[in-house]
C-alpha cells in the first residue's frame, strides 16, 4: 500500500556533500520504521541507515557513521539522508524502504524486514 519515490541524486566531486529525499504516499507511513539502502555496480544491495517511525532512534551502516544523517518528517511524508565527506566508494543506487507497522522504537537493518521499496536514485561521486 506504500508507495515510495525518491530523489535528490546527482553526480558530485568528493568531499562535497548531497541530500536525498524519500516521498511516501498511502496509508501506515508513519508508523513504519523506514531506512537507506544502496547497491553499487556488481555488489549486492547493502544497508545504509535506519529510523524509527517516531524519528527518534537512528542507527548507521560503519561504512557512513559520521557522514550520514537520516531523519524524517512524518507531516510532510518525507525521508531524508543527509550525505557529507562523499567519497567515490559511496557511488551507488541508493533506495529508500519501509516496513509494515511496528512498534514504536523498531528500526530494523535487515532487508528482509522492508516490505516496502522505492526505484532508487543514482548518487555518483567522481574522484
């Protein structure tokens, strides 16, 4: 019933900075936990970040921790992931996914949770 949409990707040097947005639309958004995933060229689909339907647990990939924040704002039906110090090893497709509803500080990191995915939207960093 979810439909998410994302965007904000581009091509940016390294070291700049890059904010993608995800648009969600249908019923049980905000009480789904929702979270970052990105797959790059000939590798599987990895994790990135994750959030809380409420907004206030994060947790993050070791590969962005320090770099990335992810939020949300459930009034505007829209998550966020905030990208600084991007390096060409963060080229990737980067897809946006929720869950079913859970409970209140549930913020999975397993695809396998995530029954709901976006397109994706490309992030490429030139070196």
């Amino acid at each position: 019933q979810v439909q998410l949409v994302e965007s904000g990707g581009g091509l940016i040097q390294a070291g700049g900075s890059l904010t993608l947005s995800c648009a969600a639309s249908g019923p049980g958004f905000s009480n789904s936990a929702m979270a970052w995933f990105r797959q790059a060229p000939g590798k599987e689909r990895e994790y990135v970040a994750t959030i809380t339907w409420n907004g206030r647990r994060t947790d993050y990939a070791d590969s962005v921790k320090g770099r990335v924040t992810i939020s949300r704002d459930n009034a505007k039906n829209t998550m966020y992931l905030q990208m600084n110090s991007l390096k060409p090893e963060d080229t990737a497709v980067y897809y946006c996914a929720a869950t079913v509803s859970v409970p209140i500080n549930y913020a999975p990191a397993r695809i396998s949770q995530y029954k709901f995915w976006g397109q994706g939207t490309q992030v490429t960093v030139s070196s």
